[in-house]
C-alpha cells in the first residue's frame, strides 16, 4: 500500500493479521530554510569523509558499530533482519490491560493499523473484541532498526497502534530531584476552595478541535508583513505587549490572583450567555418573519 510506514502482521495468539502502518498525525510546522545572510544563498549540508574532506556519496555511506575506539563492525539491512526475523516482521501482542492504567506519560505517536486483503477479518475480529473487552493489546514491533513497545486500541472501526516509551526511557518522579520537599508551600483553606472554583468554572467536554495551533497564523502574519513591505524594509510591528514576568520570590498570598481569575471567568460566561440569548433572540425573529 502507498505511503506504508511498515508493512507485516499482528501476533494475536494463533492468528496472524497482515496489516500496514499507516500516518495518522499531519504536521503543520512552518518550513524554513538555512540562509546565508551575506547573499540569501541556501545553505546545504554535505556527508563528507573525515579524512580526506570529500563528499561521500549516498550509496556508499554504511552503519558501523564501533565496538572498540576506532575499530566498526559494518551492518546492512539483511544483518538487522537476521538480528531477529520475526520481530521485523510481526507485532507481538504480549498482554492485555485496562487503558486507564497506562501513565499517560508513555504515550508517544499514534498510527493507524490498515488491514491487508487477506486479514480483513482477523483485522475486523480482533477490534470488535477490544471494544466488548474495554482493553487494549500490549505489542513490541521494530520499524527499521529500532524495537518500540506499543499500544493497540479499537477507534471505530479502525485498530490504532500508539507508540509506547519503554519504563526505562520514563524518569519516575522519585527518580527526580526538581522540585524538594522544601519547596512545596503550605496553602490556606480558602485558597484551596477558591482554586477548586475556578477549575469548577473552567471544567467543560473534552473538544479537541476546539483548540487550535494560532502560531502558525501569527508568524504567516510577519511574513505577509515583510513580503508586502519588500526586501530589506524595516516592519514597524506597533506596540508590542510586553512580557509578564511571574514572581520568583515565595508567594506569600493567591488569594488576589485567585478571585481575580474566578471573576474574569464569571464575565466570559456572562457574556457568552447574552450573546447566546442574542442569538436566540435573531433566530426566532427569522422565524416569525417567515
């Protein structure tokens, strides 16, 4: 299949379900290439040898492991196949587990899993049963020459493979010393209860496409700017808002800050009420006017 990340199967006890990987996140960082400012030339990246200052080819460049200072052990693709044939090839399923369990902080990068045309039931089989189950399937697949644990999981009618880091790639928090137990202040009932509050008057539905990446749009707008004022212009961007510093010293007292953003919060829910009763208002003015 086209645009296939990898292609194999998923170990599922004796069932084996070909299946390919595939993207099922977009990136939408802005592109922006290496200048001189001298000329505006780009800048370009050569692979040149150590010893001699050429550039290498592509071709001809290899992975070595240096097993000892100066001395490589050269490897190609048909040694890490040979490394372990079926890992290559397959993702194991080696448990199944409540999702809730899982530490949010092993989640890496979500694939799709596409059934092939002879594991479309298998494929089918093994989503439905995920779904009545309320689990999801602990797996390890190597995609090139790395192996990765993962998480599979029913999302609609698809299988999703979310990449795992492994529990010695995740610091603990007792692994950990940015924060000592000498730093946490003590916090009075009130400003407990007011904090409490405000998360109350801030809790909603989880939308997610409510939120949206606005950066983008916000250097597109400096480089709109510059392309309209022409090469080598100087951009008068207005007053620019100046940056809220936080206290560093101990916070001796939330509570301001606290009421402060209870009561910002009341206003926007204000006003989004009256501009819904507003809207409602128009809406049957339309309809008795029709």
């Amino acid at each position: 299949m086209a645009g296939s990340i990898w292609k194999g199967s998923i170990s599922f006890g004796l069932l084996n379900i070909p299946v390919t990987l595939q993207k099922a996140q977009e990136g939408h960082e802005l592109s922006f290439k290496m200048l001189d400012q001298k000329d505006l030339s780009p800048i370009k990246y050569k692979k040149v040898n150590a010893k001699d200052g050429k550039e290498v080819p592509w071709p001809r460049i290899v992975k070595g492991y240096e097993y000892e200072s100066g001395q490589y052990v050269i490897m190609n693709k048909e040694d890490f196949k040979a490394a372990n044939p079926k890992a290559t090839q397959t993702i194991d399923i080696e448990d199944f587990v409540s999702f809730d369990e899982i530490d949010l902080m092993f989640f890496e990068k979500p694939y799709y899993l596409v059934p092939q045309k002879n594991g479309v039931k298998g494929y089918f089989l093994l989503c439905e049963a995920l779904k009545k189950t309320n689990k999801v399937a602990i797996a390890k697949i190597v995609i090139r020459t790395k192996m990765h644990l993962a998480c599979i999981m029913a999302k609609d009618n698809y299988l999703v493979l979310e990449m795992l880091r492994f529990a010695h790639e995740v610091l603990q928090t007792d692994e950990v010393d940015y924060i000592k137990d000498s730093d946490k202040p003590k916090f009075s009932p009130k400003e407990i209860k007011m904090a409490q509050e405000l998360i109350d008057g801030m809790t909603g539905k989880w939308k997610p496409e409510q939120y949206k990446d606005t950066y983008n749009d916000d250097i597109m707008k400096i480089i709109n700017l510059k392309v309209k004022a022409g090469e080598g212009h100087e951009i008068d961007y207005g007053e620019l808002p100046k940056e809220e510093k936080g206290n560093t010293g101990n916070v001796v007292d939330l509570m301001p800050l606290l009421r402060k953003s209870l009561e910002q919060k009341k206003k926007e829910r204000a006003s989004g009420s009256t501009t819904k009763k507003k809207t409602t208002k128009k809406v049957s003015a339309r309809k008795k006017a029709s």
